[in-house]
C-alpha cells in the first residue's frame, strides 16, 4: 500500500470512526430487524447513517484510495458497504463487482453481493452468490440461512428446508432456523415434520409470538389441539 494510498485509507476510516455514535444511536430502532434477511449490508459502521456530510468526506477518502491503488479489493468493498448502508443496492452490487474482480475467492464479498441482490429481491443471483460463499466458507451459519431464504422467495421449498436444516445443524439454538425449516416443509405439504419443528422453535422461544401462530396453524392443519407450551393463541384457533 502507497503512503499516499494509506493515507486516505486511515482517512475514511477515521470518519467512518466518527458515525459510530450516529449508529449507537439508532440501533434499539432496528433491534426487531432480522439480520440474517439482509436488513443490512455487511459491516453496521456504513448502515442506516444519519450524517450525510460525514457519509460523503468518507466515500470520497476511499475513492481517493481506489485512485492510488485501484487494486486493492477491500476499497472497493467499502464503497459498497456506504452505498448499502444508504439502501442504494444497485450502487453497492457496482462497487461489490469491482471487489470480487480483484478477489473472487472472499467469501465475505460473496456474501454482500448476495445481500445487495437478496435486498432488490433478486433472489436467483443472490442465491447463486450465497452458494460460491458457501463453497469457500461452508461452516457459516448465515451463507446457509440466506440462500434458504432465497430459494423459499423462489418457491424451490425442498431445496430451501435443505439448506434451514445445513443451518441449523451450524448453529442449533437458533430458533428463528426452525421457524422457516419448518414453514418450508409446511409449503411442501409435510405437515408432521413441520410441527415437530414448529413445536421446538417454540419450545425455545417463549415470548416469540410468529412461532406460536405457526405452530398452532400446523396443528390446526392436522385437526390436533397445539400443545399449551405459551399463553399465545393463534388467530386460526
């Protein structure tokens, strides 16, 4: 890295240092937000900034970088980060490009353009980009999660269970996991699959109402009373 390179590198991050309160600030806003949907982009220190001055003196730091030393892959991936933290995805998938042009093996920039994708609700490419961050990373819980995620937005529900049940077996105590494994045996007619694992996702989630509701709509499927594990009711009971 050139001197001069560097130096708008430390540049940008320096106000990228300076959003951080802007961010803590907005967090508890977004706290119900399900990251694993893509309700952001890649690192929280470029997303839902307040500060537009702050926002602009950065991107201009790392394109000044991008002059010095255009092959430099992780400069690009900032760029696509302030862009997708501003919710401009088509802008954030430009600037992802360019980084996996320079390092097409990163996983991590995989990973970003499949959210900017997913965010557009593009969900074949995103699919297809969450699977080659797979390939490079297969013990990442969220590369399996999204592109289930995808493929249930395309209707290819057995391919989606498939990848809820990769993801589960990653990262067991999420009950959100459950949740949508068992919605996507649901959409494919296999109604006692589901409900075990409606039932579990439940199980370890108490206070989480849309389990319930989905649990007690398997049960009432199958003509059973769900079991009483939440003061909860489902409107289809």
């Amino acid at each position: 890295m050139s001197e001069e390179a560097a130096y708008h590198n430390l540049a940008a991050v320096g106000e990228v240092s300076k959003l951080y309160d802007d961010w803590h600030r907005l967090e508890h806003h977004y706290a119900s937000i399900d990251e694993r949907t893509g309700r952001y982009v890649a690192h929280r220190e470029s997303a839902y900034i307040s500060d537009v001055s702050l926002l602009k003196s950065t991107s201009n730091a790392y394109e000044q970088a991008i002059t010095m030393e255009p092959g430099t892959a992780v400069y690009h991936f900032n760029l696509g980060n302030l862009a997708g933290g501003q919710r401009d995805f088509e802008t954030a998938i430009f600037h992802y490009n360019n980084s996996m042009r320079l390092s097409p093996r990163n996983d991590e920039y995989r990973n970003a353009l499949g959210v900017a994708y997913m965010e557009l609700e593009k969900y074949e490419p995103a699919a297809l980009h969450f699977l080659a961050a797979i390939k490079s990373a297969p013990k990442v819980p969220d590369y399996h999660f999204r592109r289930g995620y995808c493929l249930f937005k395309l209707k290819r529900y057995k391919e989606a269970a498939e990848s809820f049940a990769k993801t589960a077996e990653l990262e067991p105590e999420n009950p959100n996991v459950y949740n949508w494994w068992a919605t996507s045996l649901f959409e494919q007619g296999l109604y006692e699959e589901a409900t075990q694992l409606f039932t579990k996702g439940a199980a370890m989630d108490p206070t989480a109402n849309t389990h319930h509701i989905s649990m007690d709509g398997t049960f009432y499927t199958l003509g059973h009373d769900a079991p009483a594990v939440t003061n909860f009711s489902s409107p289809l009971m």
